[in-house]
C-alpha cells in the first residue's frame, strides 16, 4: 500500500526541505547579489582611490620641478646672464638643478631662443622650433609652464619642458630658465609604471591629444590612445567604470585628471581580474549554503520524522490490524498527542464494529436456522405429494439461497383428477416463507375432497388475510386435471399466462384474471376456466421468477415451441437444462417454481385399491345385486373406499350422470359417516381453516383402532320396468348425529355446517336416517 | 441498479426510478410517509422510470393503499413501464389502483 502514494514523513520532508531550501538559496542569492554589488562599488572606488593617489603624486612631483626652477629663477641675486658664455657657465654650476631634470637644463632668451644648454644633448632646431610657441607663452604670462610632452631627442623617451622666467627687478623678463624631465626616469612615470599590477592590469598616461606617455608596451608610447578620448575633458575629475577595451575585453576603468598637466592617469583592469574576489566569495557563499542546505535539510528530515512518527506508527497499526481476526483489530499509542485520541477513536469504532459484527453473525445464523427450519417446513409439507407425482406431471421449485416465497404442491384428489399449486408470497426470507404455508396448507387439505378450486382460493385469500400483514399476499396458480373426463381446470391469481399446447400445435392461455390471494376481503366471483383437454396436451405454468431470466415475451419460444411434440422426457430435460444454463450465467433474483403438465391417456389413471384389501361381500339377487363394504379404522380413507365401490358398479351398467351423481353423494356420506361418526369431529372446526381441520383428522386417524363404516350399496330393477335404482346406506360406528336438528335448519343457507347433506338430498331420493342418526339411507337411480 | 425516488411535494406527485424491490424499501416508505402527511387528494407514483418491481414492492403497494385509504387518499399508478405494467396486470392490480397509462 505504502507504494502507491508517499508517506506522510517524506510530504512533510518535502515541504518543508523544500521550503527550507529554496528559502536558504534565495538568501544565498540575495546575499550574494548585496555583497556584490558592495564589492564591486568597494574595488571600484579603491581602483579610483589608487589612481586617484598617484595623479597625484605624479602632480606633486611636476609641481615641485617647477616650483624648484621658480625658486632657482628668483633667488638668484644680481642680473641674469645675458650672453651664451656666461650663461652656459651658469649653467654648469647649476648642479643641483641638472640633477633633477634629466634631459638638461636651459635658458632662453624671452623670445624663445636658446641661450645656452646645459644638457645630454643640445636640442635640435626642429625641438627648438616645436618648444618655441611654448617658450614665447611662458615669457608673455610670465609665470611657469609645464609643455606639452615630446619625444626626448636623447633618450627617445616621453618628456615635457619647464620653462619660468628670470624676472629681473625691473620686472623685465631677462631670460627663461627651462628644464627638460625624462617622464620615463624612476622618479616620475617610472615608478608607477613598474608599480605591481594583476596580470593583463596596466597603468597608462595620455596626454591632452590622446597620445600615450605611459604603458606597458614601449611601442604604444606616444601613439593614439584612441578610446580614452573624452574621459578626462568630459567631466575633469576622476572617473570609474566599466567599459570595453580595444580588444573588446570588458574592464575596469579608473581614470584622475592631473593638475598640473592636461594628463589623464587611467588604471585599466579586466573585469574578470578585477572581479576575481567577488567570484571567490561566491563560491564560499554556493558552498555555505549548499551545506546549510544539507545540513537543513538533513533537520528536516529528522524533524518530519519525528513529528509523523506517531502518526506512521497509527497507520502502519491500522494495515496490520485489517488482517487480525475479529476482536484482535487493536491498536496502541505510546505517547499522548492527537494520534493518541485517533488510537482511542479507532479502538472504539474497531469495537464498535466487532459488536455488530458478532450480532450480524448472530444474526445470520439465526435467519439461517429460521430459513432452514421454513425449508423443511415447506419441503415436509409438499414433497409427500410430490413424490407422489405422476410421471406425466413435474412440478418444482428452484429457490436461491434464500426463500423468496415460491413454491408449488401437488396432490391427487379422487382417482384421476391431479390438483396442483403454484405459488408465489410476497417478499424474501423467513416471512415469504411463513405466507406460503396458509396458501399450501388449505390446498393440501381442501383438495383430497375434490373441494372446487374456488373454494380452495376463497380459503387460502381468507387465510392469508387473517394471517398476514396488508403488504404480504400469494399469488397463485391452481390446476386441477381431471383424467377421466378429461378436463383441465385452472384458476390464475397474479402468475404469468398458464399456457397449454398440444401435439397438433395449439396453444390455449390462462391469463391471470383474478387478485393474488391476501389483498381483499371480500372476493368478487374467481374466473376459472376448463377446457377439454386430450392425451398429449401439455400445460406449462411458472412464477414470475422466470421473468427475471427471460423476457416474457421469450418465455413460450424457450419452453414450448417445438418441443411439445417431443417426449414429454426430453420436453422436461429441455426445460431444466435451460434453465439450470440460465441462473448459472446471471444472478438469480427470484425463485423459480414451474409445472409441465402432459395429459396421460386413460390408462395412465392410478391403479385402483385391491377389493381384496377392504372386508367386502358382494350377492347377486333376483332383481340385482347387493354390495356391502366394511371399512375399518385404517381404511378410513374415503379416496380408498369409493373408488371401488364404484368400479364395482360400473361393471354392472352404472350410467355416466348416475356415476356423477353417485360420486358425489357417496363422497359426502362416506366423509361424514369417517369424519363426525368413526372420528367424532366437529364440523364447525372447518371454521378455523380447512388445514386445521384436515390436520385433526389425520391425527385423529393416526390414533384410532376402533370403529367401521359399513357401505352397502343394492342394485336393483323397478318392478315397473327396466329402470333400476341404487339403493345406498351407510353406516359408522359413531353415536350419530341430531338428524332432526339437521332437517329443521336445512333451509338456512348461511348455516356453518350441513352442507354435505343438502348436497346428497338434492341428488338423491328416500333420505332417512336412523333414530340414533349413525345410518343415512338414499337412493339414486341408476341410468 | 439503484432505486430512487423523487418527490413533488406541490402535487403529491413521487417518481420512482431504478428496480423496485424489497431493498427500496426504506426509501419508498420515507417518501410515501411525506406525501402521505401533505393531504393531497391523490398521491401519484409516476412508475416510468421503474425498470421492474417484486412482489415485495407490489406489497407495498399494497400498504400505502391501505394507509392512503385511512387518510381518505387515492393512489394513482402512473404511466409504468412496459414491464411494469406487465406486472401489474398478472396481479390484477388494475382492480385496487387507478392505473393510468399515459
């Protein structure tokens, strides 16, 4: 986990490292900007202040010459020679003054011309011609001049004339005492050029026409210096600054005006020399403060992880916990800060969680237990009957993990006529579960009497609503294939379209037109439909739980189409491979319950109970036959009893309405003779449920050994003619029954109870019964 | 697929959206609950945006019927989907609630 994203020490590290850093370098720069500039105004001005110095000391120097021959010119006592003889003598004596001036000494006449010479070499006329302006302008002022600089004729060197005048008491200028200095000799120019300069550094003098009486270069003395033109005459005082040189090379410059000369010392420097501590302390600064950098950072780091510490600590606990089992997901703190109150937080939550995670398990294993404990509910109450299915008929239910209500029952009813539900309760789980049981209990009860299907509907919608809450009702499907008469009944409350096919290809719907049951109180009439079926016609029914695989409108094409004229085998195999491939490839949100019904042909119709097994006697009269039939306790099943009864008659010309009719009666007496006589059962019991009652009735079954019904049922011709009547009196081992009673209220239709009887004296003649009320006696005729 | 509902409180009118299944079932209760309580004449649940329904949710249906009774209310199931109105027709519903399809 800790690869996806960085940590909280290395974000903090980085924020404030960087923040540190870049704080610490813009510092650095700006210190080093600051410095700099202090720097560079700093050996500007000390370049200045040093050419500044020597201007003048070189002034002081020139000054001085000039001053000595103005001391020389008017402390000489007496007249001032006038003649070439005495004053080349003079001359010769003037030793002190020839050694300052190198090149000679001179004196003039006031107009310019050489008197005598005391010098290394006279001058030249040609020198002579170019010092004599010179000369004139002294002996005009005068006052002492400094000339303008000349290449010595001796030496080849730079050099410059002083010239004062003799002034005479009579103030008349006898003549001009000139000296001639080497600007190159030790003392004046000299000196400062042999002065210590950085490499590529040099001093240099120009004078006021440009030309250079100073440089290192000995062949650049007296040339032009052209790109220092201007620096003195433009401001007369001392100048700095950088500037390119002839060769392009930036410098810097420092240039002092003299005084006593129109000179221009200038000290000119590469800036890269110049410069060259400012670049040391650069670096000493880039290396301070890529230590301090480091060394920030470095406290940055143990500073992050000491203040997230904790916190990696809480994180690191909290991955390790998600692995522990439930009830071990704790943390610690060893220090009190927030993580501390986010450990306790964590710890409550952690057990907080494990609670409900232990009530949820509880919980589970409860919903499990009640949904297993309403699984084998369901399956004890429909598999007997559904193990009892025919091969023609299948019926089952697919369930999810979980109830959502879906299930379906089978039960046979009299010999040949098959009932089955299919049903669907609202909602999952232990309470769809719990809605099912009303709807399958009065079904399995209700239909063993062949109880008509709405009936059984009225039943389990009053079941339902007494039992249920507003939002839980059944929808529901029931079916009832009579194989004798060859009709199928069905009656659709809130299920998708039943649909029948036959072999020849036809297709017949049962649309739900009715309410699932459990929603209204007072029903109105249920549609029911019958049709005729025959051999080979196959219903098909399911619950919605199929529309959640299939379209609907799929649903035929899937099921049917094509496969109704197969073998019902293959028909079945089709279906449940289909559907097994269907909810394995999505999720199955609903149960599926699904029936395929193929109508048997007659010789399908169950095997009938052996006459061996009843205690039966059977004498043919003159006129007929009589049938008597002696039920004991464990042959109390009416479903056992009449079916042979009545095979027994058929045999002997029963016609198809008096079959019909004696069914019926037969149904009801032989019901009331097991139920009110044999088990002495309370008929208003129905009141509470037909399930309930049926469920007495089994116990009581279960648990009786004693008691009989006696069936004798006589055959006979009218005296009058070929008509002949059945003659049926049964009688129970019971204590009878207020049979007076009976009569009295028979024309109350509202009455609870009695019904049974109404319905065999509608069908019959001769009713009576016996003054204890244990035989009932009726006759029906037989064609 | 989640269910939702939106509610127009102004005209009692609720429009459901997504699957409705039992698990909607703490939402339609709160927004039933609501219109409930505004005293509309008729509470409208617009089902077209509904993509299928349960039995869980037709029952509770089934129960604001019943509470919308008590407050003299009707319920008015709206122009539902195609599926829906499949649904709704296998149950008969067209019996208890004024459907109406457009």
């Amino acid at each position: 986990m800790k690869s996806r994203f960085l940590s909280i020490q290395i974000k903090t590290f980085l924020v404030f490292g960087t923040f540190i850093a870049l704080t610490l370098a813009g510092a650095g720069w700006g210190v080093s900007r600051y410095f700099e500039s202090v720097a560079r105004r700093q050996i500007e001005r000390q370049q200045s202040d040093m050419v500044s110095l020597l201007a003048s000391a070189l002034d002081d120097k020139l000054f001085r010459h000039l001053d000595t021959l103005q001391a020389v010119a008017r402390g000489i006592p007496g007249r001032a020679p006038s003649d070439p003889g005495t004053a080349s003598a003079w001359l010769k004596d003037q030793r002190g003054i020839r050694a300052l001036f190198e090149n000679g000494i001179f004196l003039l006449r006031p107009d310019g011309r050489l008197l005598a010479a005391n010098a290394v070499t006279p001058p030249s006329p040609a020198l002579q011609a170019e010092l004599h302006p010179f000369f004139q302008a002294v002996a005009a002022s005068g006052d002492g001049g400094i000339s303008e600089a000349y290449r010595s004729e001796s030496s080849g060197a730079p050099a410059v004339m002083m010239a004062v005048p003799w002034i005479e008491q009579s103030s008349r200028v006898r003549v001009l005492l000139a000296g001639s200095i080497d600007l190159r000799h030790g003392d004046f120019l000299g000196a400062i050029v042999n002065r210590r300069m950085p490499d590529a550094s040099h001093l240099s003098l120009i004078d006021a026409q440009g030309r250079i009486l100073m440089h290192p270069d000995p062949t650049r003395i007296l040339t032009r210096a052209r790109h220092f033109e201007g620096w003195n005459s433009r401001t007369g005082l001392g100048v700095s600054g950088e500037r390119r040189d002839a060769s392009g090379i930036l410098t810097l410059t420092s240039v002092q005006p003299l005084k006593a000369v129109p000179w221009t010392l200038a000290a000119i420097i590469p800036l890269s020399q110049a410069h060259a501590p400012i670049g040391r302390f650069r670096g000493y600064l880039r290396d301070a403060t890529a230590a301090g950098v480091f060394a920030t950072l470095l406290l940055a780091w143990l500073l992050s992880h000491g203040l997230t510490k904790n916190l990696e600590s809480f994180t690191a606990q909290i991955e390790a916990a998600a692995t522990q089992p439930v009830g071990q997901r704790r943390i610690q703190s060893r220090v009190h800060d927030e993580t501390s109150i986010l450990v306790d937080a964590f710890n409550g939550l952690m057990a907080s969680l494990d609670d409900k995670a232990a009530r949820l398990l509880q919980a589970k294993a409860r919903q499990d237990e009640e949904l297993a404990l309403a699984k084998h509910v369901l399956q004890r109450l429909v598999e007997p009957g559904l193990r009892a299915m025919p091969d023609h008929l299948h019926m089952e239910t697919l369930q999810t993990q979980r109830i959502n209500g879906d299930a379906c029952a089978y039960q046979e009813g009299l010999p040949g006529i098959h009932f089955g539900l299919i049903c669907d309760a609202t909602g999952h789980g232990l309470t769809a579960g719990i809605s099912t049981l009303p709807a399958i209990q009065s079904f399995l009860g209700m239909v063993r009497r062949d109880i008509p299907l709405e009936t059984i509907y009225a039943e389990i919608n009053r079941k339902v609503l007494r039992m249920m809450p507003t939002e839980r009702f059944v929808c529901l499907l029931l079916m009832r294939l009579d194989t004798q008469s060859g009709t199928l009944t069905v009656l659709n409350a809130g299920l998708p379209d039943a649909v029948l096919c036959t072999p020849q290809g036809g297709c017949r719907r049962f649309t739900s037109r009715n309410l699932p049951a459990g929603i209204l109180v007072g029903l109105e009439a249920p549609v029911i439909e019958t049709v005729k079926v025959a051999p080979g016609d196959r219903l098909l029914a399911y619950t919605d739980g199929i529309l959640d695989l299939f379209p609907a409108e799929e649903t035929d094409q899937v099921f049917l189409h094509g496969l109704e004229r197969c073998p019902l085998g293959v028909h079945l195999r089709a279906v449940q491979e289909t559907l097994s491939l269907a909810i394995a490839n999505q999720e199955q949100h609903d149960d599926v319950s699904w029936a395929l019904w193929e109508v048997p042909p007659p010789a399908c119709v169950r095997p009938q109970v052996a006459t061996s097994s009843l205690d039966a006697s059977a004498m043919l009269l003159e006129d007929g036959f009589t049938l008597a039939l002696t039920l004991l306790p464990h042959r109390h099943a009416v479903r056992d009893v009449l079916p042979e009864a009545l095979r027994i008659l058929s045999s002997h010309g029963l016609g198809v309405q008096a079959e019909q009719s004696l069914t019926l009666a037969l149904t009801e007496a032989l019901a009331n003779a097991v139920d009110h006589g044999v088990l002495g059962l309370d008929s208003r019991l129905k009141e509470q449920g037909f399930e309930v009652y049926e469920s007495l009735r089994n116990l009581h079954l279960a648990a009786i050994h004693e008691g009989y019904v006696k069936l004798t049922l006589r055959l006979r011709t009218l005296p009058s003619g070929p008509v002949r009547e059945v003659d049926v009196e049964v009688e129970d081992s019971g204590s009878g029954f207020d049979w007076r009673a009976w009569e009295k209220g028979a024309s109350d239709t509202l009455r609870p109870s009695g019904r049974g009887l109404l319905l065999i004296r509608a069908l019959t003649t001769n009713l009576s019964f016996n003054e204890a009320g244990n035989r009932i006696r009726f006759t029906l005729p037989c064609d | 697929m989640t269910f939702t509902i939106q509610t127009d409180p102004q005209n009692g009118i609720l429009r459901l959206e997504g699957t409705f299944t039992f698990d909607g079932h703490p939402v339609f209760k709160a927004a039933t609950a609501a219109a409930l309580e505004a005293g509309h004449p008729s509470l409208v649940l617009d089902l077209s945006e509904v993509s299928y329904m349960d039995s869980a949710s037709l029952g509770m249906l089934l129960l604001l019927r019943e509470r919308a009774q008590a407050k003299g209310m009707q319920v008015v199931l709206s122009r539902p989907s195609p599926t829906v109105m499949t649904i709704l027709r296998v149950v008969q519903f067209g019996k208890l609630f004024d459907i109406r399809e457009s």
